[in-house]
C-alpha cells in the first residue's frame, strides 16, 4: 500500500506537522528523507528494511559510501545528500553552544563532546578553549594518534590556549575501543597538562573521555 493511501494522521510527514519530529519513530524519520520507497516497498517500509539490515539508526548514518550505496534503492546522490544533513547537525549544534553558559552544564558539555569526538576511528586529544566567564571560544582537536594511543605534549596546548586568549580549558579524547574508562595514562597526562596551565593561570575545569554514546568526567569522578 502508498503511503498516500494511508490514513492521514499516520503518514510521516503528517504526523511531523501534526506532532512534531519526536514523535516519529527512527524508520518514519528515515522515510521522510528517503522520500520515495522502490518497487514493492513504501518509504517506510524501505527505511525498516535498511534499519533491519544496518541495525541501527547510528551505524547507517556512519555507514561508508560503498556499503551505503550496496543496497537497493539507495545511491551516490542520497548518501551526498545524508552527509549534508548530519553536517548541517553537527553545525547547527555547534552555533548553539556559542551561547553564554551553555558550558556551565556538564551534560551539554558532554553531549557536545560526544557529537564530536565518538564515532573518530582513531585516537583524537582536543580542548575546548574557553573566556573568563566559561563561553566557549573554540574547538580544537589538537593531537591525532593511532587507535590505541595519541601523543600529547603540554607545551603545544598552553601555546594554544595562550594564543586564544583563553582563561579555562576543558581536556578531552576518545576512547575508539568504546570503552570510557580513564587509563592510569590519561590520569597521568592530565595532571601534566594542569601543571603546565598553573603556570600561565589557565584553568583545567575537566577532562572527559567519551566512548560509544558514554562520556566520563574527571571532574565528577574526583580525579582532577
């Protein structure tokens, strides 16, 4: 059956005007973008196949361009137009954490953090560099290193935080194991890079280690 000859308050883009896009399962969503099913597949229908086969939502998305483009009905020109709109997200949220105090909450800190830095295939070190009053002034992934491991050196990050006039930093890496447990190593390192902070007065408000879809705090965890 068309998705036309539904009843209107269960056709997907309906009920997105009707009730907002929370209230649309993740195959409805996907079916929205997808506009159009295949022969003998509604959109819906389609979207509940490629879920089933990919498993989630979030491996889909972060699906490559040769397995997106395996399966039928789908192409090049829909997996440009996917990566367009999860960039378009990740701006989108990025442009709201200019806003003033969005880093005094550690859950949005994280959420930010998460968007960022969990689906790396590699090791990423980066600072979020901040003014007196905590706003964010940047994002920088600042040391790359091999799954297992990235080499991270204080002197290059007060550099940095110096040259961006920044009265705070907030640490954080990625764990691609998936596994958001801080290592003796990174306890280590982040007292190093507090000690090299002290020195010019930049202070270190957290450190966060971000695995699949878990962010960890020193902070919270009393390890700062």
């Amino acid at each position: 059956m068309k998705i036309t000859d539904w009843p209107v308050d269960e056709r997907p883009r309906e009920k997105l005007l009707k009730l907002g896009p929370t209230a649309l399962s993740d195959a409805e969503l996907l079916a929205i973008f997808l506009r159009t099913g295949i022969k003998g597949l509604s959109a819906v229908d389609l979207a509940r196949t490629l879920l089933n086969n990919f498993g989630t939502l979030r491996v889909l998305l972060n699906a490559s361009e040769r397995d997106f483009c395996q399966v039928k009905g789908l192409g090049q020109a829909k997996y440009v137009q996917l990566q367009a709109c999860i960039e378009m997200s990740k701006r989108f949220f990025e442009q709201k954490m200019d806003k003033v105090d969005t880093l005094n909450s550690v859950d949005q800190t994280k959420t930010f953090l998460l968007t960022k830095l969990r689906d790396q295939p590699q090791e990423v070190f980066a600072m979020l560099l901040l003014d007196s009053q905590h706003r964010l002034i940047k994002y920088r992934p600042m040391f790359y290193g091999t799954i297992d491991s990235a080499s991270v050196y204080p002197r290059v990050l007060v550099k940095q935080a110096l040259d961006d006039n920044a009265a705070a930093v907030i640490l954080a890496h990625n764990h691609p194991s998936g596994i958001a447990e801080p290592s003796q190593a990174d306890q280590h390192i982040t007292q190093r890079i507090i000690a090299a902070m002290n020195l010019v007065d930049i202070k270190v408000l957290d450190h966060f280690v971000i695995g699949d879809g878990v962010a960890v705090s020193f902070a919270q965890r009393g390890l700062l």
